[in-house]
C-alpha cells in the first residue's frame, strides 16, 4: 500500500489555506498598521514634549500663542502652542470635607507662613498647552501635552 494523500484531503487542504490565509494575512496587515500609528504617536508626543520644553527654557512662552511644522522622515507634523490663565477648580472639587491645616496652607484662599495668599499664587500660574496634530490615512490625529508654569520666582514654585 502506498502512503500520501488523496485528492480529496489535499482539496480540503487548499481549501483551509484559502479560509485562514486572508485572515492571518488581515489581523497581519491591522498589526502593521496599529504599530505604525504607536510609532507616529511616539514621535508626536516627543515632538510636544521637546517643543514645549524648548518654550519653558528660552522664554519664548511669553510671546503668547505660535505654531509651526516638523518634518519627520516622511510625515509632517503641526505644533501648536497656546498660553492661558489657569482658572483653579473650586476647593468643592478638591476636597471632601474640611481640610485640615497643619501649618500649611490649604487649598482655599489661606495663608502660608510667609503670609501670601493662595489666591495670589495661583493667579499666577499659567497654562502652556502644545498640541501636535499630523494625518494618517486621511484621518487627522492629534496630541496635546500641557503643564502648568508659575510666573513668580523665575517658575519656581514656593
């Protein structure tokens, strides 16, 4: 007797590989794509972080709002770079009961030892927001980094 397969196992074969094989291949083609965008992402959010950076350390924060592009191996990004008023949530929206004061100022309107109010010190933080947009596949997808800056001090917090 002689081994191998018959004809009808081996159609069945090819007709499993044409079954599975455009599948395999579709979850490998999603695989690619979803890396690519992480890869995009990735160097979006190196971008804002870079550029905002940038703006803290040269000051050129206090010019207000500006824009530019990056060029990236074969994508271009849009930054975007707005200054705001930080508007603080209420003390409602902070805490839960009574905030206790241990010689430090609480989140109120109180006093520390030096004797400035709260108040004082958080109208002068403001809001640096960098928001890095660039398309992929037709689709616009965006970033935004923000972080607060004190402007007393040199940006010190007290």
């Amino acid at each position: 007797m002689k081994r191998g397969f018959t004809l009808v196992e081996a159609l069945a074969l090819v007709a499993l590989v044409a079954i599975v094989l455009p599948v395999v291949m579709y979850g490998i083609s999603l695989a690619t794509s979803a890396a690519g965008l992480v890869t995009q992402r990735d160097t979006a959010t190196r971008i804002a972080s870079d550029k905002l950076t940038e703006m803290i350390v040269t000051n050129q924060w206090q010019s207000g709002d500006t824009a530019g592009d990056v060029q990236d191996s074969t994508l271009t990004y849009h930054w975007a770079f707005h200054v705001q008023p930080w508007t603080a949530p209420t003390a409602n929206t902070i805490f839960s009961g009574t905030a206790q004061n241990n010689g430090s100022s609480d989140q109120t309107g109180g006093a520390n030892q030096s004797g400035q109010s709260n108040q004082n010190n958080l109208s002068s933080l403001v809001q640096l927001d960098l928001q890095v947009s660039w398309q992929n596949k037709g689709a616009q997808r965006s970033i935004t980094t923000s972080t607060l800056y004190y402007e007393g001090a040199g940006g010190a917090l007290q």
